[in-house]
C-alpha cells in the first residue's frame, strides 16, 4: 500500500526547532522517527483491510439469518469503497500529529474513560461503544508497553525543548494512533457491527505491532544520543518509577509527573461522585466499576474483615495492618504466576474439586510475604485490592449459582487465578463486553446452564476441563489466547445445539403429529361429559361412554368430520345411552322402546370401526347394556349394579401412552380461580423458547416451552437435551402457576455470567454499607 495522501511535515517544523535551539542534527532526526513509524503503520494498516474479506465473509457464514448475513456482504464492498479513503485520512491525522508535536500545539484526545457521568448521558450508544474499543486498545498497549513507552516519551520531551509530555500527548503513543484510526472511520456509513470488526483487526494488526515500532523508535533515539543511558525501574506504590535523573535527563523533565498504573487496563475508574450509590447498579459500565470501587472502599473503611459477597473477606484483611509500603504490579503478577504454576501440577486430579476464593487470597498473600524484600511492612494498594476482590467475588458468585450445574462451577473456579492476572492487567474485563476472556467465561458458562444436565453424555464438562486447562497451562499475558479458545469451544457448542435443536425439532413435529388425536379425543371427552351431566347412570353404561364409546367418537371424528352425519349420529347416540340408563316415566319408556333396535346398531357399527372385539363379544356387551336399561326402569339398580362386562384395553389410549390423560385430568377453564384465569390468558401470549422452573418435592427442574397447540392448549417442555419431558394442558399449566409449583423464569438469569455477577456483587456491597435496607433487599 502506498503512502500516498500523507504530507510531508511543514517546513516551520524545520525552523521551529531552530528556534528551541535544538541542535541541527535532531532535525533530521525526527524526520527519520516519522518516516520509520510511517511506513510501518502503512504496513501494518494494509495487513488490516487484506483480512477484512476473509473476516467478514466467515460472519456472513455464521449469521444468524438472512438480514444479518446480507449485512455483512454489502460493508464487504462498502469497505473496499471506503479503503482510500480511510488510508488517506489515517495518514494525514498521523502526520498532523508529529506536526503539531514539533510546533508545540499537540493536544491530547479526550478518551472515553474521562468523560464524567453527563457527558456520558450525552454520548450516544454507538459512539460510546466506539470510545471503548479505544480505550480498551489503547489500555492494552499502555499495560505491555510501560517502560518502552516512558522511555520513548523522556526522550521526546528532550527533543521537545524539555517539555515533559502528558500520557496521550505522545505523537507515536497508542492513544493518538488509535483515535487517528477512529477519526477516519467517522465519515464512513459502517453500522456499529461492521466497525467494531475493523477495531479488532486494527488492534491484531496495528495495537499489536506497536512493542516493535517502540523498540525501534527507542534503538534510534539512544543511537542519535538521546537519554542513553535512561534506566527504567518500577516503584513500590506501584507506579511506574522514573529513572535517575541524569544531567539530559534533569533538564527535560519538569515537576508535574504523569504516573500510570501497570495494573491499568479499561482507562481509569469512571468518577462515581455524581451516582446515585442507594440506586440500582449503573447501565454504564465504566460508572459502575467506578461505583463498585467507591463501595468496597467504604466496606474496607466499616470493617476491613467482614466478609464480602460469597462469604470471603477482603485481601485487605490478609495484609499486615502495620504496612506502609505496597507492592508493586510485577511483584503481584509474579506472586500469581507462581500460583498458576502450582495449580497447572496434577491439574486433572484438581479438576474434580472447587476451587475455594478465600484459599487462594491467603495463598496470594503468602506468596507475596514470602518473596517480599520488606517482610511485614507491604500490603497491596486499594486499587489492586479492589480488582483482587472484584474478581474474588466473580468466582464466589459462580461457585453459588442456582443456574449452573456444580460440575461445571467446579471447573470455572479454577480459572480464578489467571482472570486475576487478565484483571489486574486489563480492567476491561469489567467494562468491555466484547473482552475475549469476558466472552469465554459467558460462553462456558451459558453453555453449562443450557447443556450441563447431569451424566453429560455429549461430553461439554470434558470440553470445559479442556479449555480450563489450556488457560492454565499457556496464559502468560496474550489475550488472543482466550479468542482462539472462545473460536473452538463455540464451535464445540454450536455443534451441541445443532443435535439438541435437531432432537428438539423431532419431538415437536412428533408432538404435532399426535396433537391431531389429542384434539379429537378432547371434542369426545367433552361429548361424552356432556351427555353424562347430571345423569347417573349404572357403571356399566358410564365405563362403556368413557372407556369406549369416547374412542369410537375419537375414529368417527378423524374419519368422518365434525360435520358428517357419522359424528352426529355417533354423538347422538352417546346421548340416548346415557338417557337410556336413568328412571324414565311412561312417556320415556315408550321413547326408548322404539330407539333401541336403532340405537343397537348405532353401537354395533361403532364397536366394529373400533376394532378389538370378536362378534361373540359384541353380541354379550349389548346384551348386557339392554340387560341394564331393563333393571333400571324396574326400578332394581342392584341388578343393573351387577352388570360389569370386562371392556377390551383402549386402542388409542395405547397409542397415546401417556398423554391419553391429558383430556380428562386437566381442570376446567371455568373451573379456575380469578387469578389461574388470568395466568392463562398471560400463557397465550408467551413465546416459544421460554425457560419454566418446576418443582415437584423437593426437585426443581428447568425447561423449555418448545411448542404449543392451539387445537388441544397444550403446551410441550422439553430439557436442556432437546427431550421432551412434559405435555401441560393449558389450565393445568395456570393452576401450577397459581400453586408455585411453576414459574417463568427471569429474563435477568439469561444475561450473561459477569453481567449477573456485577449486579448481585452492586446490590451486595450497598447492603453492607447500608446503602439498601434489608427489607428492600
């Protein structure tokens, strides 16, 4: 890719510098500087939009429909139409940085994570996840690059008369190359999906690449005499020390210093001065892990060892109270790399028993007094402390979740120690939705709450220890790790799915196949209970009505129709049965003399269609029921009473299995109270796909509504396998509501893990500083 578009840098510059008394040779100098990172970044930004197609085309592959897929396609020549564009206005911002640098009017960008409360409110959705790929980037480079990057700023600021340069006024440092990026995205009509894609391309790329262009920047500057001999070292306040001042050195260096944290990852803590803290948690996430460090710092202050959320003190408490002094990051890193490493021995054995938080922040302790060159006198800072306990308090939220299977929250505990290290590193973790070890921790996690049912036979718990263990065995700092683990074990569940799904889609269609027989015996069962209303006739003519006139009724219904005369004739004769079986006056006895030569062959014909009874059988049944009408109109029910023919087993109760119940054992709509009835006008509106809690004892079971019939009112549940477990007819469905033995469950307890983590941890610490009531907690 060209250069073509970047300017060369104005001649002022040139006299400028003359004017500083900088000395002639640094002119020539900084061109050098400008022209290696130039070309550079133009190779690097190439590598970015040679990816963009395969990228974008292997999205469109996995899109969840056809809308989205077509998205994808259109931005792919979109963004090869924009491309000049873009590489124009990148370089040209680039230049104009190390122009305004060399002039002395290089102002620093405002990043997203100084922006106070308001401005927030102001800033729209789009543009505000815009400013955390950003800063996160950005972040990320400032953790791993510390030292590269204070030397490189010392040695600027010499060439810059002195002037000590801020954090983001470095005209090559990872804030200003980031937004340059930024600022030539804004003309470009991306839609926020399409732009957050080119970010992560550009940090893999471009974000990535920066150790190198630091190390030769540098190579070049001590090479031309600039700080040679500048030495790094890292204070025990955890800031990054400065060198020893050397006589260069002295004079390019000015009073106010700009610290940064190694430890820092999302940007600084968001201002909670201005939150509501006896409010809900913050939508924002940069308010809320401000909010959440104003809270565990108030806990610390009422009591520094009362527990936290989970029951785990703070790592405060562990500390010496007499210490002054803190730890510095790399002292904490190394005491957690030592834990990783003790932890990756007989893993597989370790793998079969949780990991406990309050055990492994005694541990970090011990390893940090151990290795301590003050022993007794360093404790950790309260910034750190905050990310230990927040983290802490993650994994104790996992290892208590209702959602989750204990299999897998024993796995996911022992990912504690190196999420400590990814937070301690890169606050992103709370903040960025889209932060790889974020999203793998979701991903598992939802995973085992969807397919972890007990004995996993589809081998996820496997595939979770597998992941676990890789994390264990090979994280030392690079985040793409957790991409490459979330890229296959996705693949690994959405392979799941696509078995569960296909499970799913037999039930229902098998569901919908014998809804058809449930519905026509529903219209029997209710023809049947009609014709038997306020009647009791002899048990003979109810069990012959209920047992076997109603499958007659369910064959003629399916054959024949609801309009035939077949189906009239059938009920019409269920009618005159049941009348037949009650005491009738004169007029009546006359009525069922002439029907009943009609009526026996009505039931004949019946019985045959039916199938399952011999001619000899029929013949002794009808007998029997004539037998019956005679007793009863003589008034000699004791006789009547000693009539019980042996009924042939159902045929379409066999066929049903266990559904065949469903007609008779659901209550009635008119039945039900005031509130199952408005219950069940709620479940005619619910959505497919939504997860049901049902208790039966002392067993709760989850399910999902896979499907329901508008015919019968049934609704089908199956598991997390795709198995269908249950059939409830709607009013059954109402009435467990009613009885709490069923619920909805929350659309809350479907959001992500850390997601639901932060907001119990909120809603905890505002407990503890009695921010909330009990009561209203």
């Amino acid at each position: 890719m060209s250069n073509q578009g970047t300017p060369p840098t104005p001649p002022s510059s040139m006299q400028t510098l003359a004017n500083r008394g900088i000395q002639p040779r640094f002119g020539e100098l900084v061109q050098s500087c400008r022209k290696l990172v130039m070309n550079r970044l133009a190779e690097h930004l190439t590598g970015v939009f040679a990816q963009v197609d395969d990228t974008l085309f292997e999205c469109a592959e996995k899109a969840e429909n056809n809308q989205v897929q077509t998205l994808f396609f259109d931005n792919m020549r979109e963004i090869r139409k924009q491309r000049p564009q873009i590489e124009r206005s990148y370089h040209k911002q680039i230049a104009q940085n190390l122009s305004d640098f060399l002039e002395g009017t290089l102002k620093p960008p405002a990043s997203a994570s100084e922006l106070d409360v308001e401005q927030m409110a102001l800033v729209q959705n789009e543009d505000y996840e815009e400013s955390l790929q950003v800063t996160n980037m950005v972040s990320r480079v400032k953790a791993r690059c510390a030292q590269p990057l204070f030397a490189l700023e010392q040695r600027l600021a010499l060439l810059n008369n002195g002037q000590k340069l801020g954090e983001d006024s470095n005209p090559f440092g990872p804030q200003m190359i980031a937004q340059a990026f930024r600022d030539a995205l804004a003309p470009c009509p991306f839609p926020l999906r399409i732009k957050v894609i080119l970010y992560t391309l550009f940090d893999t790329h471009v974000m990535q690449s920066l150790d190198n262009i630091y190390s030769a920047l540098n190579q070049r500057l001590i090479e031309a005499g600039v700080l040679p001999n500048l030495k790094y070292s890292a204070q025990r306040n955890n800031q990054l020390a400065r060198p020893k001042a050397t006589p260069a050195a002295a004079q390019a260096e000015q009073p106010a210093e700009s610290s940064r944290s190694v430890s820092s990852g999302a940007g600084q803590q968001h201002n909670a001065g201005n939150t509501d803290l006896s409010g809900p948690p913050p939508s924002d996430p940069l308010e809320l892990l401000g909010s959440l460090a104003t809270l565990l710092s108030e806990h610390r202050q009422r009591d520094i060892d009362a527990p936290l959320l989970g029951g785990t003190r703070s790592i405060a408490s562990f500390t010496p109270r007499e210490a002054t002094s803190t730890y510095s990051a790399s002292a904490l890193l190394d005491a957690l790399n030592r834990m990783q490493q003790h932890s990756a021995s007989d893993l597989s054995q370790r793998l079969h028993h949780p990991q406990q938080v309050e055990g492994l922040k005694a541990d970090l302790q011990q390893q940090l007094e151990a290795h301590s060159a003050l022993p007794g006198q360093q404790k950790v800072s309260d910034q750190e402390a905050d990310v230990i306990d927040l983290v802490g308090m993650l994994f104790d939220f996992i290892l208590d979740d209702d959602n989750l299977p204990d299999t897998c929250k024993t796995t996911l505990s022992h990912l504690h120690t190196p999420y400590l290290k990814v937070a301690l590193q890169d606050k992103a973790l709370f903040t960025q939705h889209h932060h790889p070890a974020r999203r793998l921790l979701n991903s598992m996690a939802q995973a085992g709450v969807l397919y972890g049912s007990e004995g996993d036979e589809r081998g996820l718990l496997a595939k979770m220890q597998w992941v676990v263990e890789r994390v264990i065995h090979d994280f030392l700092g690079d985040l793409q790790l957790f991409d490459g683990l979330l890229e296959e074990f996705n693949e690994f569940v959405g392979t799941l799915r696509h078995k569960v799904e296909l499970r799913e889609r037999r039930a229902v269609e098998a569901a919908k196949g014998r809804d058809k027989l449930l519905g026509a015996r529903q219209n029997a069962v209710e023809v049947i209970a009609n014709s038997l209303s306020n009647r009791q006739p002899p048990s003979i003519i109810r069990n012959f009505l209920e047992l076997t006139w109603a499958d007659v009724l369910v064959f003629v219904l399916l054959r024949n129709g609801e309009r035939s005369p077949e189906w009239q004739s059938a009920c019409e004769a269920a009618e005159q049965l049941a009348w037949s079986g009650t005491l009738l006056d004169e007029a009546g006895r006359e009525r069922l003399q002439k029907l009943r030569v009609p009526l026996l062959e009505d039931l004949r014909k019946g019985l045959e269609l039916l199938g399952g009874y011999h001619e000899a059988g029929i013949r002794r049944l009808l007998q029997d029921l004539v037998a019956c009408q005679h007793a009863v109109q003589a008034k000699q029910p004791q006789v009547a009473a000693k009539l019980q023919p042996s009924l042939p087993e159902s045929p379409l109760a066999a066929m049903l299995g266990e559904d065949a119940a469903l007609a008779t054992q659901a209550p009635r709509e008119s039945t039900l109270s005031a509130r199952a009835q408005a219950l069940a006008k709620e479940l005619g509106h619910i959505e497919f796909g939504t997860w049901f809690e049902f208790v039966t004892g002392e067993q709760v079971r989850l399910l999902k509504l896979s499907w329901f019939s508008p015919t019968t009112r049934n609704y089908m549940f199956v598991d997390q396998s795709g198995q269908r477990v249950a059939i409830k007819p709607l009013t059954q469905l109402a009435t467990e509501m009613e009885q709490g033995l069923a619920r909805i469950v929350t659309p809350e307890r479907g959001a992500p893990l850390v997601d639901r983590a932060l907001t119990a941890i909120y809603r905890v610490l505002q407990r503890f500083t009695g921010r909330t009531a009990e009561s209203q907690e």
